[in-house]
C-alpha cells in the first residue's frame, strides 16, 4: 500500500473541491507513529458549500421513493463487500486495529447498508397510514417524511461502521447528507465518495468534508440549514454539540461514553468469564463507548477468573495491525495514549494493585500493555471516569443485589455483560440493571436490527433498527372531518 495518502480536497455535490482552507494536518498511522498522508482542514465556507449542495439535492432525493434508495443502498453494501480487503486494510492503516477487526467492520457495515434498504422499502406502504380515532366523525392519516439535510459527525474508533449506522438510515429516510469524519481516521471514510459515485448516487446527496471540530463540526451545528445533528464521540463535546443545537432548536441525537459493567457470578465457567472479560475491554485496543471496563466478580470465583484472565492478558499479542498473530493493535493517537498512560499512572499513584500490564511498551508508536487493577474503590477516577483504553477496574461482591448496587453506581448507561449459568437470575438481573444493551453469556455482538444506545449520560436517542430510521424522520398528522 502507498504510505502518503494526500486527501486535499472534500466531497460536494458529487466532486472533488478544493478545501477553501489551505491549512493541512498529517494523518498518522499509530503503529509506527510516522506520517502516511496529509488531511485538509475544512472551514465554514466548506461547510457551507456542502450544506448548500445537499439543500439542493434534497429537493429531488426526498422525493424518491423508498425503493429507488433501497436500490442505491444494496448498491452501497455491494461495493463495500467487493472492496471488503482494501477497504479493511486502510481502516488498519490509519486505525491501528487488527486486520480481523477490521475484516469485521467492513461486513458489519455493509449488513447496515443492506438492512436499512429493506426498511427503506418497507416506508413506502407505511406512508398514509389510518389511525384509529374515539371520534367517529374524523380521520386521521400518518405520514413520515425525511428531517431536511443532516449533519452527522462520527468517531476514530469505528471509522466507516459507525459512518454507515448514520448514513444509511438518513438515506433510507429521503435526507441528503453532510458528512464529518473523525481527522484522526480519514482514510477509510472518504472511499465512501469515491463509492457513491461509482454507483450514481445523485450529486448533493452525500457530501464529505475534512476537518476537526473546531473548523468542521461546529460550522456544521451552527448552520441554520441543517435540520439535524446526529454525534457520536465524548461527552465534552457532545454537551458542546447539544448546546449549540438547542440555541436554534435543531434536533439533535448523541451517542456518548460509557463505563460499562461485565459482572460475573458464583457459577460461571471461569474461562469462559475470562475470555469474555478480556473480549469486552480489550478488543479494539478498549476503545469502544460499550467497553466493559468495570469488572464486578463474585468473590468465591474470583480467584480462579482472575488467575485465567491474567494469563489471556498476557498472551495478548500486541503489535502492528499487519503482523501475523497480532490480537490486539495500537491506541489511535498520541492524544489517546498519553490520556490512557495517564489513568495507569494515576491507579499506580493512588496504590492500586496491578494484576498485570500497567506499561506503555518500549517500541515505537502507541503501544500500551493490557492492564488490570484489582480492589478499585468506587471513589478512583478509574473506576468512574471513561479511560476508552485497554484498563480493566475489578471489584468482587457477595450477593446480586451489591453486584447491581455496583453495576448501577455511575453516571453512564451505555452497556452491560452478565456471566452466569441460572437463565433467571441473567433475566432478572438483565431488567435490573440501567443500561441500553445488555449481553448475556456472550460477546458484544451488535445486529442491525437491534437498537444501540444508552440510558443516563450515555447519550439522548437510539441508533440502529427501526429507532435509527425514525432518528431521520418527521411525523405529519393529517385529520379531516369524515365527508
């Protein structure tokens, strides 16, 4: 693969236009921490170049129906599993994720495309529906129509999967598309133009414009023809994002962090605990807003999952995304390693225990050990605060009602992993615990069909299934007196 990447120039209405800003930033790879390309600063004027192709499109792509765009979404899907291995190792590249990681991205992203061209489908007959009125001398219709032009500003962490959880759904809803990546991940996110114009997608439909928040993302919320902003990243920013929205009401959903909880009962396999602890904070480098970084651990088990999840920690194999055998890559960024590093120092000052890990490795690019603390009080920053890093914080409990005292104590709501062999005890633990996915017995596996989103600071709104269509949608009632 080539090592200089230049992207120069954004995405509108259906071109390659030169960023109206001249300034540039390099685009790194995080395992050698080098140079592979250079990104193009978008300012306010690309913004609103993009903002103004994607009004105009919308006049005619709103108007389309379900079918046509269903037809240019499978076309979407058919494209991304064609070039399933570039596309994989350009995610690698600039990402630092394992290439089987990324293998996966590209089916899942693909698998979302295809899901919501049959919801886009299904809208039409949904169009005109009757409801049922207690006044018999009225009717009343339903119909859905498309929010207008939205703006939707993605993560580093999942580039070109969490592109398409927002991107799909407002196509398949008749909106038109301004789109920010991450400048930290560009590359994989910008093949998404050069797939929208090998498949016709009309020009204006879909924009891409390049840039960091302070350029790019705060132009793009403040604009008063961007009817939506949909954010996923942090929690600082998306309080920023929601205030700057709410200033001239513009509908907003955020998908924010998380602190999630994995806990583990008396009559767990203790491998299989250890291998689905280790799944949940360690897959991605543990840079995931559903990472299960809070560790609650039955005490009569926990000796022998711990004694298990130490040696799966240190088999990790750590290194580059293209080295064989590799299970876990890199942090994204220095700006990622040096907030992680700084949470381990900060366990390490405060006396916690170390079950294993605890070092940045000494090689070059952002390379950080799996690192467990044990006996993490629930006043430790770590234990409270998102690390988004492979830092895993145990405590053990004695009965289910301290494990969800535990699970529940935070002000995040994003995710949950219940292990345990009693089917009554995971339903009823399941409904107790304050948190918008839950995963029993398995890994965090995450289906199109299913909703992701959070409870409490995790964020405002619902992505995925049918709740990530209607994010993109606005109900019109129709009620007529009956002739």
């Amino acid at each position: 693969m080539s090592n200089k990447h230049t992207l120069n120039k954004h995405f509108i209405g259906g071109e390659w236009v030169v960023s109206a800003n001249a300034v540039t930033m390099p685009i790194i790879n995080p395992a050698t921490a080098e140079s592979i390309g250079t990104l193009a600063l978008g300012n306010a004027a690309d913004v609103d170049n993009a903002v103004r192709a994607a009004r105009k499109a919308f006049a005619s792509w709103s108007k389309t129906s379900g079918r046509e765009r269903a037809n240019y979404l499978r076309a979407i899907a058919q494209q991304i599993r064609d070039k399933a291995e570039s596309l994989g190792q350009l995610s690698s590249l600039n990402n630092g994720k394992p290439l089987s990681e990324s293998s996966m991205d590209m089916g899942d992203a693909a698998a979302t495309y295809e899901y919501y061209a049959t919801l886009a489908e299904q809208l039409d007959s949904r169009q005109g529906t009757s409801v049922p009125l207690q006044a018999d001398q009225f009717s009343s219709t339903t119909y859905l129509e498309p929010a207008g032009v939205v703006g939707l500003i993605v993560p580093w962490n999942f580039p070109f999967v969490t592109t398409a959880w927002k991107v799909a759904p407002a196509l398949a809803a008749g909106c038109t598309v301004v789109l920010k990546p991450s400048e930290v991940t560009p590359l994989v996110e910008f093949e998404l133009a050069t797939i929208a114009q090998t498949i016709g997608l009309p020009p204006g439909v879909l924009n891409i414009v390049g840039g960091d928040g302070a350029g790019v993302g705060a132009a793009l919320v403040d604009h008063p023809d961007v009817a939506k902003i949909s954010f996923t990243g942090s929690n600082r920013v998306g309080e920023r994002v929601m205030q700057a929205a709410a200033r001239r009401m513009a509908n907003v959903s955020l998908e924010l962090g998380g602190k999630s909880p994995i806990l583990v009962f008396e009559d767990a396999d203790p491998q299989q605990a250890a291998e689905l602890i280790a799944g949940g904070i360690f897959f991605n480098c543990g840079q995931m807003c559903s990472a299960t970084s809070r560790l609650l651990v039955h005490r009569d088990v926990a000796p022998a999952v711990l004694e298990r999840l130490k040696a799966v920690a240190e088999a990790t194999i750590v290194g580059d995304a293209f080295a064989e055998g590799v299970t876990m890559g890199p942090l994204t960024s220095a700006n990622q390693l040096q907030t992680v590093c700084g949470y381990i120092e900060r366990g390490i000052a405060e006396g916690l225990q170390l079950l294993t890990g605890g070092a940045r490795l000494s090689r070059p690019g952002y390379f950080v050990e799996p690192t467990i603390f044990l006996d993490v009080p629930s006043s430790s920053a770590l234990w409270r605060e998102e690390i988004f890093g492979p830092v895993l914080c145990v405590r053990t409990f004695a009965t289910e009602q301290e494990a969800l005292e535990l699970a529940n104590d935070t002000d995040f709501g994003l995710a949950a992993t219940i292990v345990t062999a009693d089917a009554e005890r995971a339903r009823r633990v399941a409904r107790a615990l304050q948190a918008g996915h839950i995963w029993i017995n398995g890994p965090q596996a995450v289906f199109p069909e299913t909703s992701w989103g959070g409870f409490k600071r995790s964020g405002l709104g619902r992505e995925l299934g049918p709740w990530g269509l209607q994010a993109f949608l606005e109900v019109k009632q129709v009620t007529q007196p009956v002739q």
